[in-house]
C-alpha cells in the first residue's frame, strides 16, 4: 500500500498517537519516592529554600512514579496534557508544604511540580488525571509518615549514624511495607539517607511491596544529618 502527501502525515500523527496512549496506560505500579531536606541540602551542590519560605524539618515529597516490573519506567508520555496549575489550585497550599522544590534559583515549585506531571504523571493519566495524581501523592505522604516511624524507632536526624537495616527495618515496621533507602553523599563524602522508595498499586491508593527495587547501594550505617 502506498501512503503519499498528507495521507502519509496523517498515518505518521496517529501511529505517534496511538503510541503515547498505549505507553500513558501500560505500567506496572508506582514508585513513591520521598526526600530528606538535610541530605538534599548537605552537598556540594547545596540547595536553595522556595520562595514561600524554608520547609519543614520532615520527609517531602520527590514523586509518583509509574514504573514497570522489569525496572524500566515510561516518561514523557503525553505531550498534549501539560501541567496545568489550575486544575490543582485547591490544592497548592499542600503542595508547598508537603512537596516543596530546594531547587536554586529559589522559585515557587511550579517549575517542580510541571517536571513531575510533565515527565511521570502523564503516563499515568488513563488511571489519575492531573489534580487526582497530585491528591494521591499528598494523600501517601500523610499515610505513611516516614519521620514519626523512624523517631519511634529512636531514629533522628541529629546528624548521627544509623544503621541501614535498623532504618530499614523501623520503616516496615510502622508501615507494612519494605523501603527501599536511597543515600547521596554530603560535603565530607559520608553516606547519608536521601529518599525513601515505598510502592503503590496502579490506582494510587494503596501500597505494595515492590516488585523490583531500584539499582544502587548505601554503606551499611548512614547519616540522618539535621535540617
């Protein structure tokens, strides 16, 4: 069969069309991924508190992300669909507080929030439209409170050195579920606790156990440094 003209460009649009709807619907759960404000600070790169003023000493929010069980992950999957702050104006003041940007130059977080939507919320769109995926996130955030299972187990960021099953292990224990602990380095190069991955199912509500764990390492006692 031959395709000339606008016949071919319109084969072309609907074949890339078809494409990202096919990707925006296909994954396998979610990553919810959790940062620790100190650790992001206490680099080399530093950080720079948002416009609204500095956060709060507590776990915020990275992101939602959908992702395969091979460890592969869809992004970018709906070009069409950008961020768009109205349809989460209900919820902005949350979003300040429970998922605030350390990006510099200091900014509002738009900018974070637009990457988040823009590169992982899109490929979720066929489950959770915009203001649902960014009300589940917040929703998580608050149900698994990463900061009080952890100064219940007698783990705090004073800046001291824990051991990472004990971190691990005070995790589970307060939430049900295995985390997977993500370290960067500070200043000194000591290993201190960055983010916590915990998963969710498809629809956003409800976590799981991970069916795959991201790749990397942390020393076997890390830093929580203060914030």
């Amino acid at each position: 069969m031959e395709f000339k003209g606008s016949n071919l460009i319109k084969l072309l649009l609907l074949t890339q069309y078809l494409t990202v709807l096919c990707v925006s619907q296909d994954f396998d759960f979610f990553y919810l991924v959790q940062q620790w404000p100190g650790s992001y600070c206490d680099t080399e790169n530093s950080c720079c508190y948002p416009s609204t003023g500095k956060p709060a000493a507590n776990f915020g929010l990275h992101g939602l992300w959908p992702n395969y069980k091979d460890g592969s992950y869809p992004s970018n999957c709906d070009p069409n669909n950008p961020f768009d702050a109205s349809q989460v104006s209900d919820l902005t003041s949350e979003l300040q507080s429970d998922w605030p940007t350390l990006a510099c130059p200091s900014n509002d977080g738009i900018n974070f929030w637009t990457h988040e939507w823009d590169k992982h919320g899109t490929c979720s769109e066929s489950n959770l439209n915009q203001h649902d995926y960014f009300q589940a996130a917040l929703k998580l955030k608050q149900q698994t409170n990463l900061l009080k299972a952890l100064q219940s187990a007698g783990i705090n960021p004073d800046g001291g050195s824990y051991s990472l099953e004990n971190i691990k292990g005070a995790i589970k224990d307060a939430i049900g579920f295995t985390p997977y602990i993500e370290c960067n380095v500070d200043t000194q190069r000591n290993s201190q606790l960055y983010q916590v991955y915990l998963c969710v199912d498809t629809s956003g509500s409800n976590l799981i156990e991970c069916p795959v764990f991201p790749r990397g390492r942390c020393g076997s006692d890390i830093e929580f440094p203060t914030f």
